[in-house]
C-alpha cells in the first residue's frame, strides 16, 4: 500500500512518515504544494494525506484537480482550523475523511487502514475470529472455546469493533464514534469502564488475554502480542 | 441617504434667533404705537383748550366793531403753544380773524362750512410743514353767540415725528443688534450646557483595556445627564466584569498549561540525567503521551470556545428529537454511572432545532457533570417539555452538595471550578460547563444553574423553532 503524505511542516511530515513506514506503509513526502500537486497526478497511490493549508498551491487546490482529473483514491484532509466550514468544504471537495491538528497518531492510522479497506473488496464476513473467539454476526452471538457469553447490544458492537480493526489500536475516541456514535471528546473514563466489563466477560476466565491496552494510545484486540 | 440631523448648537441658536425676531419687533411696534397715540392725545388736547379759549373770547362779541381787542386775547391765547395758528370764519364766508398767512387755513375753514357742529382732527402738510388741524363747529344754539362759526387750529408737528422718526431707528437698531445678541448668547448657553457632556464624552474616550476608567457620580452631572451616567457607570461595570474575566482567564491559561509543560520539562531533564533502561524510557514516553493528549484536548477545547464567542461557526439546523439524544447518551455513560451506582431517568419528550452534534456534545457535557456530582446510589433525572412561551426547556438534575450562590454565578466560566484542590482530577479542564453555554448561546437559548439541600438543577430554554444563522 503506498502512500502520499503533503505536508509543509518538516517535523509533522518527518513523523508521519516514519510512523506510517513503521505501520508497513510505502510513503512518498511533498513538502510543498507544487511537488504534491505534481505527486500526486503523476504516481499511483492507494491514499493521500494532505494538509489544507500550505505555503503555494493550498490542498484544496490538489484535491479540486485530482478529482477533476478522475481519480478516486481516497484523500484524508488535515486541518489546523477546527472550523465546520473546512470540514464541509473539504467533504464538498470529495476529500473521504479529515483530522483536526493536533492529533493522535493512533487515530490517524485507524482512519488510514478503514479508508483503505473502504476502497478494496468489503467482505461481508457471518463470523469473525480471533483465536479461540468467535463472534457471530448474523446470530449476534458470540463464544469462546466454545462456550456463549452474553454480551449487550453495545458491547457486542465494541467487539465487533475491536475484531474487525485486530492488531490495529483504536484511540477512545475512535470507539465512541464508531460503536456509540458519540463525536465529541468526553472528559471521563466511559470507554475504559466499557472495556472493563467487555473484558470481563471475553478475556477474564480465560487464556491468552485478548484485549491490550495501548497506553496513552487506546486498545487493541490481538491473539498474541505483548501488554 | 437621510441628512444627519443640525447640531444641537444650530438648532437652538436658530430657535433663539427666530425667537428673537419675531417677539422684539412685535414689541418695538407696540411701543412706537404708544409713542404715536400719546402725542397724537397730547395735540388734541392742546388744540381743544386753544379752541375752547378763543371760543369763549368770542362770546363777547356782538359787532364787527368789539373785535379789535379781542383779537389781542387771541394772540395772548396763541402764545404759550408753540407757534399754533388760528382761523375764525363765520358761515357766511365773513373772515373773523387769521393770526398768519403760513399755513393757509382759509381752504380748510371753507371746507368745514356747513358741516355738523363739533370737532374734528386732521393731519394737514402745508409749504412743507406738517400740521395738525382742529375744526371745530360751533353750535346753533350756543347761548352767547347766535352765529356759527367755524374755528380752525393748526399746530406744527415736525419736531414729534422728528422725534418719533429718531425712536423709531434707535428702537428697530436695538431690536437687530437684540436678535444677534440673543443668538450668540443662545449658541453661548447651549456650548455651556453641553459642557457636562463633553466631560462625559471625555471620560469615556479614555476608557479602554488598560485603563479602567473612573465611574461618574450621577450627582455632579447635571439632574437631566444623571440617566446617562448611570448608564455609563454600568457599561463600566460590565466591561470590568469582563476585562477580569478575561484576565483570570488568560491567567488561567497560563497557569493550565504551564503544569503539564513543567511536568513534561523534569520528566525528561531527569531521564536524560543519567542512561536508563529502554522499560524505564518506554514509561516516560506514556506518561508524556498522557500529558500531551490533555493540551491537545485543552487547546480543542478553547479553540472551540474562541470560535463561537466569534459568532460561532456555521452551523446546521435540523430537528433533533432531544429525547433520542439523551437515551443515546444515557447509553454511552451507562456503564460508567453504573459503576458509580448513579442511576439514570428520563422524562418527556421534545424536539428541537439546531446542530445535533453541538446538541450532543452539550447534553453529554452536562450529563456527565451531573454523574460525577452525583453521590452513590444518587438518580440523575432529566425533563423535557415546553415552556409557556412555546420554547423547548431542558432540565438535569443531580443530587449532592448544594453549590454556594457565589459560585453558583461563575460556574459557567472558563476553568472555573467549584473546589480549586480538584484541579486535574482527570476531569479535564474546567472547560465542560463553558461549553455547553456558548453551545447554548449559539442556539439563543438561555441557560441557568440552581442548587439546594435537593441538589443541583441546570435549566435549559431554546427556542423551539431556532432562526437560522
């Protein structure tokens, strides 16, 4: 999977870059609005990162032409400006997603993978696995060695969640969005506490742990791997 | 484009100005009348005694020969009122006597034959004299003189309208130079009227962010001003009010992030002190993390604030079911009230319109809020309904503490909170309550927080239909 990230700042962009390569993404990084532009029209990529704001040929501009010119990859925007105007003008653009600076890596690359997987072949899996759990889409039932556990609608959602993005960490605010709809940074520990109780329920009586924390990051659902 | 209205100072000088013109002239006219009646009366007066006099002289006279002497009383008579003249004739044309030539009053003696008795006054002009005329038939059946005779008596008036004509010019000068002198007088008082304005003008021109200007006392402005700088006086209140709220909060800024700042300063310094082990390394970065996550979240949460006190972003306006809200969101906090044994109620239903994000992010704010301030096994109650006035109320409600009035009133205030010693108490920044009234301020709707020994009540009222932005 190969990657273009268009960004001015040298530390942001230097970062985003090392991140992503570590993640198993190919990046290629423009520093400027000129070489994105030319980047981006001339190589093939799965995906775009691209800041709004640069010093010569602002994203819009870059996303404007690219569209124009029909390609339908997927372009996240970043935005320094928490402003509802950008979002609309960026969604309006035919940019897929957008982050307000500052944010968390771990959200820019949950945000990474599901656009990519937006893109390819959305298999309608019935169950997903992970070790020894099972869950049951279709049934909304899930077990563990075999034996049911009985999860609440959200916290079957949770799972679900943390089952399909496997091996990949999910900022809290990432599972608030997805699994409660709720957008908005709350002030309290509300995903903590559900994930406590999902664990009980999954992970508590038995081996290997499936649920890790990531500090200072979110939780990740992996079959093995360290705390 | 409508004309910008005369200053004050022009109107009221042209009021003064026509003011004068019209009263000092009626009152000039009204004296140089007076003037002309009392002299005109003066005349007559001294006209009929000269009449009477010659009259009586006459009575003696039965022939042309008794004349003679009596024609040097006439003369006596004469003197003693300036240069009268007299003319005596009798009906059948007979002159009587003529004191002088100059003027001619043969003409008017001749006229007056055959008129009734009595007398009558004239205005003559005569070898270039003016002249009043007193005609005076006398009667038929006066007992001493059987004939009718006609006597006229004329008396220069040139010196009174001489006089009259002086008054007159002096009068109508002291009427003009009285106009022009009330006109800069009015512009004068006016100038001097405005004085206390200008001074509250001055005043506030020096009121700005630096310098809090002093408050006028309404006692030393002018009774009709005292509104004005009652006003003032609490438009200054107000802007201080702000001004230290701005202040604090800039304060406050500072001071929020200068603790996560410092921490993450002797963090590192210590770790790189000396080498440390790649567990001890991985800790510090977590614990770096952590402290960055709250910045970032404090400067989202501030530039939030920043862009609707700017009249707030654009906003969508759609009908939101409040009651879908709420159950959303008492879904979401579920698992954490249960765990602080909080439990949760919804009652009534109501729709509102606005932006459902910025709706859920408020009622999500004040939820929590009212969770965490809940004390265990403690109902955290929610009503919806309208108000009389048609508008959409919202009311939650927690048990616990009563907050204190004088905290009660800054608790929608940036970083303000109710126990300072709580500070970073994982509760994020003070900022939650500030942003549920901006949010509400965006939708023009009023909130307000109560409390007693029941608990802590926050009312929310918007307007069902919000206009849109």
């Amino acid at each position: 999977m190969k990657i273009l990230i268009v960004e001015d700042e040298p530390k942001t962009s230097e970062y985003l870059r090392q991140g992503l390569t570590e993640a198993g993404f190919r990046v290629d990084l423009a520093r400027n609005g000129l070489d994105g532009h030319h980047l981006a029209n001339t190589e093939r990529y799965d995906l775009i990162i691209l800041d709004v704001m640069l010093p010569d040929i602002d994203g819009w501009r870059i996303l404007q032409s690219l569209r124009e010119a029909g390609k339908h990859l997927p372009v996240l925007f970043l935005t320094a400006r928490d402003s509802v105007n950008d979002r609309v003008k960026g969604l309006d653009l035919g940019a897929d997603d957008y982050l307000v600076k500052p944010f968390a890596f771990a959200e820019l690359l949950a945000r990474v993978r599901t656009l990519l997987r937006r893109g390819g072949t959305n298999s309608v899996d019935a169950n997903l696995t992970v070790a020894d759990l099972e869950l049951d889409l279709m049934r909304r039932r899930a077990t563990r060695t075999g034996q049911r556990i009985s999860l609440t609608a959200k916290e079957f959602a949770l799972l679900e969640l943390l089952m399909r993005h496997q091996g990949e960490v999910l900022p809290r605010s990432l599972i608030a969005s997805q699994v409660w709809d709720m957008n908005f940074d709350s002030d309290t520990n509300v995903i903590d506490v559900a994930i406590r109780r999902l664990r009980a329920k999954i992970d508590d009586a038995f081996e290997p742990k499936l649920i890790h924390t990531v500090r200072g990051m979110g939780y990740m659902l992996e079959a093995s791997g360290e705390a | 484009m409508a004309m910008r209205p005369l200053s004050l100072a022009t109107r009221l000088t042209l009021f003064f100005a026509v003011a004068a013109a019209v009263v000092f002239p009626i009152f000039g006219w009204v004296i140089s009348r007076e003037m002309e009646d009392h002299f005109e009366e003066g005349d007559s007066a001294e006209l009929a005694i000269i009449s009477d006099a010659v009259i009586e002289a006459l009575a003696g006279v039965q022939s042309a020969s008794d004349l003679a002497p009596v024609e040097r009383r006439f003369d006596d008579i004469l003197i003693g009122h300036h240069s009268a003249t007299l003319y005596i004739a009798k009906d059948d044309g007979q002159l009587v006597y003529s004191s002088s030539a100059h003027p001619d009053l043969s003409g008017i003696g001749r006229a007056a034959i055959g008129a009734p008795e009595g007398d009558t006054i004239q205005l003559v002009n005569a070898d270039d004299q003016a002249y009043r005329v007193l005609v005076r038939r006398t009667s038929r059946d006066h007992p001493a003189l059987p004939d009718v005779h006609t006597v006229v008596v004329a008396t220069p008036i040139d010196y009174h309208l001489t006089f009259l004509a002086s008054f007159r010019r002096t009068l109508w000068l002291m009427i003009a130079s009285s106009v022009v002198v009330m006109s800069v007088m009015g512009w004068i008082a006016v100038r001097q009227g405005h004085a206390p304005l200008r001074e509250i003008v001055n005043r506030m021109r020096r009121v700005s962010a630096n310098e809090r200007a002093r408050e006028i006392p309404p006692e030393s402005v002018p009774r009709e001003l005292s509104d004005l700088a009652l006003s003032f006086n609490e438009m200054l209140r107000r802007m201080d009010d702000s001004f230290q709220r701005l202040e604090n909060f800039n304060a406050d800024i500072a001071h929020e992030l200068r603790t996560p700042i410092t921490n993450l300063m002797t963090q590192s310094q210590v770790a790189l002190s000396r080498a440390r082990t790649i567990d001890e390394y991985r800790e510090i970065l977590y614990s770096n993390v952590e402290e960055y996550d709250r910045m970032a979240q404090m400067v989202g949460d501030m530039l939030f604030l920043a862009q609707t006190d700017n009249g707030g972003s654009k906003r969508e306006s759609i009908a939101i079911d409040l009651a879908a809200e709420i159950n959303a969101l008492f879904d979401y906090y579920e698992a954490w009230a249960d765990e602080r044994d909080v439990s949760l109620r919804l009652a009534g239903t109501v729709t509102v319109v606005g932006d459902r994000l910025l709706f859920q992010q408020a009622l999500g704010n004040l939820l929590s809020n009212a969770i965490r301030h809940s004390p265990s096994g403690g109902t955290v109650l929610i009503e919806l309904g309208r108000a009389d006035d048609g508008a959409a109320t919202i009311a939650v409600e927690n048990p616990g503490t009563p907050i204190p009035a004088e905290d009660l009133s800054k608790i929608f205030d940036r970083f303000y909170r109710v126990d300072p010693s709580r500070q970073r108490g994982g509760e994020g920044a003070g900022l939650g309550l500030a942003i549920v009234k901006s949010i509400i301020d965006l939708h023009e709707g009023t909130i307000e927080a109560s409390s007693d020994d029941r608990g802590t009540r926050f009312h929310i009222k918007i307007p069902e239909v919000a206009k849109a932005p």
